[in-house]
C-alpha cells in the first residue's frame, strides 16, 4: 500500500472488498449465511429469536440485502419502470405521483427516468430498465421506435402507455384522444362567433396534433386559414408572448388564440396585456390542461381539462391487476377530457 492509499478513510478505498455481506451478518448474530438468506426471503422460516438476532446485526451492520438476487430467485424484482419526457413538467409528474402512490401501496419501487422528447433517447433507457429486470414498465405516450416496440414486446411484462390512446398498444394503454380536444376546442370558438384563430403550440408530437387538430376543424366548418406559430422548444411564458407577437405580424387582427398548454396560454395573455389589447374583446385564449394556475390568472383561462392524477391511478389499477393475475383487462381505457369555460375565451 502506497503513502496515498493509507491516507485514505477504509470506506473510500474503492473496489477493495465487498463490504457487508450475509456472510457477516451471519457471524454476528451466530447464525449460518443459510440461515440469514432464509429469514430474508421468508421470516416465518426462522424462529422469532434467531430472526429477531439477525435483525439486530443487520440494524448494526447497516446490511442492504441484494434485490437483484432475489429477483433472480423469485423472478419478481419488485421493481417497476417509469419513463416521461420530463419529471418538471406538471402533467408528467402529477401522473406520475399518482401511478406511483398506488403501486408503493402494493409493495413495489419506483425507477424513474427522463426520457426527453426524442424517441432514440427513449429506447436507449428501455433497454437500460429493461436489463435491471424491471416487473412492468409505465411510459409516455403511444409513439416509440419499432426496436423499442420489439424489445418490450420480447419482455413479456404489463406495459402501460400513458396520456394518450390507441388501437393498437403494446399491451394497455391510459388516456385520451388529443386530436379530439383540438376538434372540440375548434367548435366551441366557432360557436362563440371569433371571427379569426391562431395556433401556438410547442414542439413535441402530442401538442403539434392538438394544434394540428384545431386548424384542421377550424377551417373545416367554415373558418378563415389559421395562423400559426410552432415552437420546437418546450411550453414557456416567453414562447407564449412571443407567439402572439408572431401572430400579429402574420397579419392576425383579433380573435381566438388556441394554445397547446396553459403555460403558453398564459403567456399569451401577459403579452395582450402589454400591447394594450382587450381580453377576450380583441384577442380569446384558450389553453389545455387545466393547470393549477389557470383558474387564478387575471383572466382565468378556458381550456381542456383532462385528469392527470387519474391516468396515473388507472395505469396503477390495470397493471396490478395483471401482476396479480387478474386477467388482462381492457386494452384502452379512455378517460375523455372537458373544456372549462372561464374569462380568456
């Protein structure tokens, strides 16, 4: 051992030893390694006494029991996989929380990564999870590349995608029909008599089909051809208010502004305030969502409301019950959405 190693604290020494094993707890609590490995795969095996020794040598040792080897041994890691684009995003954490809440309730962990919007990104940490032998996966929407598809369908595991819905998914999926909360948004400003609409959307798949939607029924039913402005950033406040300056610059004099999330719905109505413009006289907002700020602003905000935590919750139910052996239960649970008529629009 050179000078600099023997300055080194004996638990910084890295990958010289192996630390805490069964092995040890075992010498301490004067019990076999057999013995240890039974009363931590099945307490009712051991006597009370011996699993009350084995307890304490681990409360003293600080022993952390190998889940990897139980899983091999039981083939049930306990562990389920979480995959959304962004873990700062309320939409992604709300139902996240919520899936999570519920599957802790049952005994499992959670494993949680942050894919991004890219679906490269997202295979590379499918494959990631799946080596860590996960029970079941939870992911983000219904688009993945065709090698992510192959290796979850190859893992043979419950597989929940969530936010969105389709005809064909991996194995179920949790949520809601987003070109159809354009359409809707699209009738209900043309009932409201706007005599002009823009789009403001940021750039992942999910917003641009919304927005894509609206334009689409806009002008379907009559409307002139929309405006837009299509960010490939993320929603923002900037992006909002720098939206409705493009919009104005475009040519659009007033009417109806549809926003692919309330975030920029709320920036839009910052940036109407700052140009002197009249809300919803001259310049409408509706936004999608619901989020907790949007009843509050000045003005509240119409949007699309759709349940995030129960998505999270739902996923939860319908994959348990298939780890449970339930059955398979239904392929697509749709659970709608609803516009929320406040003062923007």
């Amino acid at each position: 051992m050179n000078d600099d190693q023997a300055k080194k604290p004996r638990a910084a020494r890295k990958g010289q030893g192996r630390g805490v094993t069964m092995e040890t707890v075992g010498r301490l609590a004067g019990v076999s390694q057999v013995t240890v490995s039974r009363a931590l795969s099945d307490p009712s095996k051991v006597s009370p006494a011996t699993l009350a020794k084995i307890q304490e040598a681990i409360a003293q040792t600080g022993f952390v029991p190998n889940a990897l080897a139980g899983a091999l041994a039981s083939s049930k890691s306990m562990l389920i996989s979480a995959l959304v684009p962004s873990i700062t995003n309320i939409v992604y954490s709300s139902m996240v929380k919520a899936f999570s809440e519920e599957m802790r309730g049952a005994g499992y962990q959670i494993l949680l990564s942050e894919t991004g919007f890219g679906p490269e990104d997202e295979e590379k940490l499918i494959a990631a999870h799946l080596s860590r032998r996960p029970d079941a996966m939870f992911l983000t929407g219904i688009h993945h590349s065709a090698q992510a598809r192959r290796m979850l369908l190859g893992a043979e595991i419950p597989v929940a995608e969530v936010w969105d819905i389709t005809d064909s998914p991996i194995d179920f999926c949790v949520g809601f029909n987003h070109a159809e909360t354009g359409r809707a948004a699209a009738e209900y400003a043309r009932r409201k008599g706007y005599p002009q609409a823009g789009v403001v959307s940021a750039g992942d798949e999910r917003a641009r089909r919304r927005s894509e939607a609206f334009a689409r029924e806009w002008e379907r039913i009559g409307g002139a051809p929309v405006a837009k402005m299509l960010f490939d950033a993320q929603a923002s406040l900037a992006n909002g208010r720098a939206g409705l300056r493009g919009l104005l610059a475009q040519g659009f004099t007033g009417g109806v502004v549809h926003c692919s999330s309330d975030l920029l719905a709320h920036g839009v109505l910052i940036e109407a305030r700052a140009q002197g413009l009249d809300v919803p006289g001259q310049i409408a907002v509706i936004g999608f969502g619901d989020q907790d700020f949007a009843a509050t602003v000045e003005p509240g905000i119409t949007t699309v409301r759709v349940d995030m935590a129960a998505f999270g919750r739902a996923a939860a139910q319908a994959m348990l019950a298939r780890l449970q052996g339930a059955g398979d239960g239904p392929s697509v649970i749709d659970l709608g959405f609803e516009i929320v008529e406040r003062q923007s629009a």
